[in-house]
C-alpha cells in the first residue's frame, strides 16, 4: 500500500447519519486496538491526515440515513518500502490492525 496522505472533503446532507471517520490514534492498548476519535462526515468539511501513520476506518451509515458523499484523494509514495519500512512511526498499531508485518 503506497498511501501517503489521505484528503477527505465531505459532501453530506444534513440528514446523513452515520458514516464516521475512525482514526486510531496511538500505540494498541489491552484489547490490541487503541483509542479512537470518530469523526462525523459533516458537510463542507475536509480532513487530512498521514494515511501511512494513523490507521484509520469508515463506519457503517444508518440504513434510513441519506446516502453518504466523499470526495477522496491519496497522495502516494513511489514505492511502498519507504512507507511500511521498519521502526516507522505507528508500526505496532498497523500490526495489531492488519496482523502484517512492517
């Protein structure tokens, strides 16, 4: 996976429910995960964020909810070794995610 920096812009209705944005923000506590920060996909809002670094999820969205609009852009590395090579930030937490090595 050669993703570097993930760009979000949300294009929501209001009546949108659901659809979160979970990053997992620090090394995996007891259950292996650590803590995470939702994010609403509230309208007219754009995050960022080191896609390398912090891993990250969509929630579901509320079946009677509206549907759920995203414009998504990566920026990406020129080979994937640069960003999953050993001792990068937040490798442990990739780990206990995704069960791969570095």
């Amino acid at each position: 996976d050669r993703r570097w920096i993930t760009c979000i812009y949300y294009l929501n209705s209001p009546a949108c429910r659901g659809g979160h944005l979970r990053l997992w923000l620090d090394a995996p506590d007891r259950d292996g995960k650590g803590t995470p920060l939702d994010l609403a996909p509230a309208a007219d809002t754009f995050v960022a964020f080191f896609a390398d670094q912090i891993v990250h999820e969509v929630l579901p969205t509320d079946p009677d909810s509206e549907d759920r609009f995203a414009l998504t852009l990566w920026l990406v590395a020129a080979t994937a070794d640069r960003l999953c090579a050993p001792g990068r930030p937040f490798a442990d937490t990739r780990r206990a995610h995704f069960g791969t090595a570095d």
